[in-house]
C-alpha cells in the first residue's frame, strides 16, 4: 500500500514525535505500506521548520542577552554569554539541521522523495488559468502549491498503483478524491479506521506479539483512568494562564487563557485504537469537559454575540477591549503511554503525549 501525507497534517508534528506517523514509520520499515513524498510537501515543510526553529533560538539569544538587566551576578551572565555563543553558532546550521531531520525519517522509514517533475509545470499553469481542478477558481495563486502536489499524487498513482491520501486541507482532498485511485482521509485516525488499513494491522500484529499485554493494560483501567486525569489536568495548568487557540473565541488571534475546568471530566480510554510501536503502548483516551476561558473581546464586537453567555470581568480594561469570560463544551484526545516491558514486570509507569483540543462548542443562552 502506498500512502502520502499532505502538509497540512505533518505541520502537527514536525517533529516526528507522535505516536501516528511513528506507527506509520514503523509499518513501512517492515514494508507493509510505502511511503510517498512529493518534493512540495517536502519543501513547505522544511521551509515551515526553519522558520519556526530560527524564531525559536533567536527569541532564546534575546531573552539569556537581556538577562543582566534583570539583576543576575556577572559570573552567571559570562557563563551563558557562552550559552548564546552556542546558540548562534547552532543558528548558522539550522537549514542543514533541518534537512538532516528530514533525511533521516526518510532514510530510517524507506520513504521516496518525488522530485519535481518539470512536466507538471504545464499542468498547473494550464489548470491555474482555466480554473480547473485543484483550482477553486481560475487564478487562486495560493493553491499553486497545492496543484503541485495533485499533479505527483497523479504521477505516483500512474507509477506505483493506488495509494492512500492523508490531507487536512479540504479543497486539495475532494479533487484528489475524484480519482479513483486514490483513497483519501481528513486524519491519521480516518485511515486507521478504515478497511484497508485493516488488512495492513492484521499483517503487523502477525509480526509483533503483544496479546497477553493487551489483557494486562484493561485488567488496570483504574490505573490508566487516574493517570490520565491527573496527567491532563497538569498538562492544561501547566502555565498559570495556559493559551488556548480556538475558531470559536471571538478574541484577536482566536486565543484565550484558561482558567478552570468546571465539573467533572469524564473520559473515554479507546481500548480497541491502541497503538503499539517499538516496545510502546500508546492508550487513545477521549475526555469531554466544560472550560471556562478569558479572553479580550473588541467592544464593539461585544453586542454582535448577544445570544452567547460572555460575561464582563473588566469593562475599562482600555479603550477598545473588555476583559471577558466564556463557558465551552470541549473534547479532547489524549494519549498515555507505557513502555511493554514496564507492564511484563507489573510497573504501570505511564508518560503522555499532549492534550489536543478536538471541539469547542459555544454554550448558547
């Protein structure tokens, strides 16, 4: 089977991190799938990474350089003068780093890297003017790209059969859709849900044996229960005011801060969606709550969401904002993890990927 993931999913975890594309990875290491990467995808994406990693060090060299303004002894500061010395010089080789990241989980899970097909120029300049699929409409210059990508799926298709398609972006999944070699999901967890990836886990767990493991983990599903709860709700505290980015907070820049979880949490542990890779257990667990959230609503915006329970903290904040607070039903997924060889030896050591806010739903009056 052959798989592609679009940039708009692999942006969630630049990092190679979670436990979805390290399934994937680990499947096709033992050739169970194949993946694909259009030379697009590869490009947004390391130009994406840098942007951010450069961001990232930069804003570190200006804090540790301000520091002695803060009152910190001389002795400290020469040390971590030497720290940003380090970081500058880390800076320099970021584009290399990058693409060192890249090149590995290339090499590591056997993908192939499509280079860019010069042909596919003409396609997309011809589709570009006509207004024809991927195209939205004629001359939409930010769909480029994505025409781009349509023309190597297109091309993979041709070369290597049918493949699967993992793709947030809504217009690029519904004309890629139309081709009838290629199957397409909104997420990761889309495709594992479905009929063909069913037949690829039947493979793998022929190859890895973790049965009487399985058995072990739902026997303690108080221990997982308390975990995960006690994990959550640390990991949503985790600053004072943690920053949440929601469509639904009518804020600049859709964040808010929040404050309290009100009520209980009540989760959902998915039994049947664990994953397991590299001697790990990753448990999905599905958690409703009601947040209650701050944010900075524009006052004249104030009298536009009349029919929602936003309520006034601080009407003279300043002149154009008040200081307000929202009740939202929310979901979430959440995924702990344990080691297989902890649950062998009876030690229920748990660590978690981060909370993901999946829905926020605006309580009406």
């Amino acid at each position: 089977m052959n798989i592609i993931i679009d940039t708009s999913i692999l942006r969630k975890d630049r990092g190679f991190l979670n436990s979805d594309i390290l399934l994937i990875k680990k499947l096709a290491k033992l050739d169970l799938l194949k993946i694909h990467f259009p030379w697009i995808v590869f490009k947004e994406s390391i130009s994406q990474n840098l942007l951010e990693v450069k961001n990232g060090i930069d804003n570190a060299i200006k804090e540790i350089s301000s520091l002695n303004r803060k009152g910190i002894d001389i002795e400290e500061y020469e040390k971590l003068k030497e720290v940003t010395k380090a970081l500058e010089s880390i800076n320099s080789k970021t584009e290399k780093s990058i693409e060192k990241h890249w090149e590995r989980f290339i090499n590591d899970s056997k993908a192939i890297l499509h280079e860019i097909n010069e042909e596919h120029g003409k396609k997309v300049m011809t589709s570009y003017f006509l207004g024809t699929k991927p195209f939205p409409v004629p001359k939409s210059r930010k769909d480029i790209p994505d025409a781009f990508i349509y023309e190597a799926i297109l091309t993979i298709n041709e070369i290597f059969g049918k493949t699967c398609f993992i793709c947030d972006d809504k217009n690029l999944r519904e004309s890629i859709a139309k081709n009838e070699d290629c199957q397409v999901f909104k997420t990761y967890e889309e495709f594992f849900d479905s009929d063909i990836y069913k037949l690829i886990d039947s493979e793998y767990k022929k190859i890895e044996h973790y049965v009487d493991e399985l058995i072990v983990l739902k026997e303690n599903i108080d221990k997982i229960e308390k975990y995960a709860k006690e994990e959550l709700y640390r990991d949503l505290f985790a600053g004072d005011e943690q920053v949440i980015v929601h469509e639904n907070i009518p804020s600049d820049g859709n964040e808010g801060a929040l404050q309290d979880i009100e009520g209980e949490l009540v989760e959902t542990i998915q039994f049947d969606k664990i994953q397991f890779v590299d001697g790990v257990f990753y448990i999905p667990i599905e958690m409703k709550a009601c947040f209650r959230i701050e944010y900075f609503l524009f006052k004249a915006d104030y009298y536009i969401y009349e029919e929602r329970n936003i309520s006034i903290i601080d009407h003279d904040w300043n002149k154009h904002y008040y200081l307000v607070e929202e009740s939202f039903n929310a979901s979430l997924s959440f995924k702990c993890t344990i080691e297989q060889e902890n649950i062998k030896n009876g030690e229920f050591e748990f660590d978690y990927e981060p909370a993901v806010i999946d829905k926020l739903e605006i309580i009406e009056k």
